[in-house]
C-alpha cells in the first residue's frame, strides 16, 4: 500500500487558516511629552517649598491635639446640620417653585434668587450683625429675648450656611423632580393615588437617581464652606488652627495642617457619595460600577495572568 501524500494545493486538503495579525500599537509622543513637563513642573513646586523655612515637624505634633479633633467634630457637626436644614428647605422651595400656585411659586422664585445672588460670606455677617440694629428678638407668645442671646454663633453659622444651601438644593431638586416624566404622574393620579403621596412613592424614588450625585457634591463644598464661620466667632477646624499657629508661632503649618484634614474628611466623604450613587443607580443600568475594591482585585488578577503568562 502507498502512502499518498497531500499537499496544500491538491483537493481534499483543508485550507489554512489566516494568519495572525500583529497589532503594533500607534506611539503617542505628545503623552510622553506632556508627562516629562508634568513631571518637570511637580519637581519645582517641591524645590519650591523645600526652600522655604517651613517647620514641617508641627504638623505631627499638633496633628492629634485635642483643640484640633474637637475643630474636626465641631466641623462634620456644622457640615451634617447645615445640610440637613439645606436639603429640607430644598425639598419644599422645589415643590414650591413648581406648584401651580402663583404666590408660592413666586415665593421660592425670590428665595432662591436672592440666596443664590448673594455671597454666603456676607450672609453670615449679616446674621451676626443684626444685633446693631435689633435690641429684642419678639415673637409674640412664643419666644422674647434679646438679640445678643439669641443669635448664638452656631446659629449663626447654621442659619447662614443652612438657609444659603436651601437655595442651591431647592434647584437640584426641582432638577430631579422634573427628570421623572409626567407619565409617572398620571398614572399614579389614573390609580387614585394622592398628589403626596406620589410624590413619596413614584416621583421622589426616581428622581434621586439625578439628586444624589449633585447633593453629595453639596456635602462636601459645604464642609469646606464651614472655614467661612470662623468671622462669626464660632471655633470649627480653621478657628482652632488659626489659634494654635498664633500662640506657637507656626501659622502657615497649622495652615497646612487644617488643609491635610479636610483632604481627610473630603476624601472619605468622597467615598460614601461614591457608594450612595451605586445603591441609586440600581435598576437604571444593566450592571452596577465596581467598588473602589473590586478594581483593585481586578488589577490584581490581570497583573497576575500577565505574570503567568510572561513566565
């Protein structure tokens, strides 16, 4: 018996398959470029301030003082309250601006636009200087004191940050109530459902999909915000380093060090809109983000594969 060979060209024979395309990647010389003057630049700014005669070794050593954590609880307490008397006042200036009702919708109008048109710096003067004009605090049966009583400088703080803050919301909320379409609507009223208790139900749920990422935008400018408080007298993180630098003769590090704080509170506050905006993206997306953990379980994994394989 003779062995018969085939050969590519003879029938019968399978065809070859194609043949590996080698992806060359395009080389990006402007990336390159740009990173060495990024790079270039950072290096000067450090050269910079390593020239300086900064005492960088007060910064651990008033980083845990005792006037310093308490201007960090006082801070999230002022952050926490302000924005809690925000968010309510926003809700109803919302609902308000978009009633039918012609008094309470020019009502809001004026609100948000006078809050809105004013720096919140020359609020809380404001709020903190009416005693000059103001001797008595009258509310008829309900509450009589003088003004200088009265006017604490946390409610100073709460009423100029609180109430400036309301207007900002009142928008963010109109902005998602108005997200939701008018759909939802009658088709909660076709069902019997009451105007409020739609809005409870069908309305208010759907809208926080484009509520929440602005208001927690909010949160963390307002706890930078609350630095302005400290011309009203009211001890918070800044009040307390300013202090502290005065009485140690080091004001610009107590300076650094109120700023590395509030990096510290901006950047856990971060991560909780973070994982406030995941719970609320269910249901509008097929697959939710991966937390910050998943990432880097997934870099992880890949960085491993690739060393496998390399090997």
């Amino acid at each position: 018996m003779t062995d018969i060979k085939k050969t590519a060209g003879e029938p019968g024979t399978p065809p070859a398959g194609p043949e590996a395309v080698k992806a060359i990647p395009v080389r990006h010389y402007g990336r390159y470029v740009s990173a060495v003057i990024a790079i270039a630049i950072l290096v000067a700014i450090i050269y910079a301030f390593a020239q300086g005669q900064i005492n960088w070794g007060a910064v651990p050593d008033y980083f845990f003082d005792d006037r310093i954590l308490t201007g960090v609880g006082k801070t999230l307490l002022l952050t926490v309250a302000s924005m809690a008397i925000g968010i309510f006042g926003g809700i109803v200036l919302a609902v308000m601006r978009l009633s039918k009702n012609p008094v309470t919708s020019s009502i809001a109008w004026f609100y948000i636009w006078f809050f809105r048109g004013t720096p919140v710096l020359v609020q809380l003067v404001v709020w903190f200087n009416l005693g000059l004009v103001f001797q008595y605090i009258n509310l008829g049966p309900l509450y009589k004191d003088e003004w200088s009583d009265f006017m604490t400088p946390l409610l100073t703080a709460l009423l100029g940050l609180g109430l400036n803050e309301a207007a900002y919301m009142a928008e963010i909320c109109r902005a998602g109530l108005l997200a939701v379409d008018e759909g939802q609507t009658e088709a909660a009223h076709a069902l019997g459902m009451s105007h409020s208790r739609t809005l409870r139900r069908i309305i208010i749920p759907q809208a926080m999909r484009v509520i929440v990422p602005p208001t927690g935008n909010e949160v963390i400018n307002m706890l930078k915000t609350t630095s302005l408080v400290s011309v009203v007298q009211y001890p918070e993180l800044f009040r307390f380093a300013q202090d502290i630098g005065q009485n140690s003769g080091a004001p610009v590090e107590m300076y650094f060090l109120a700023a590395a704080w509030y990096l510290i509170m901006t950047s856990i506050l971060s991560v909780g809109q973070y994982y406030v905006e995941r719970y609320y993206a269910r249901g509008s997306s097929r697959s939710l983000p991966p937390t910050p953990w998943q990432k880097v379980k997934a870099h992880l994994t890949t960085f491993s594969s690739r060393k496998v394989t390399a090997a």
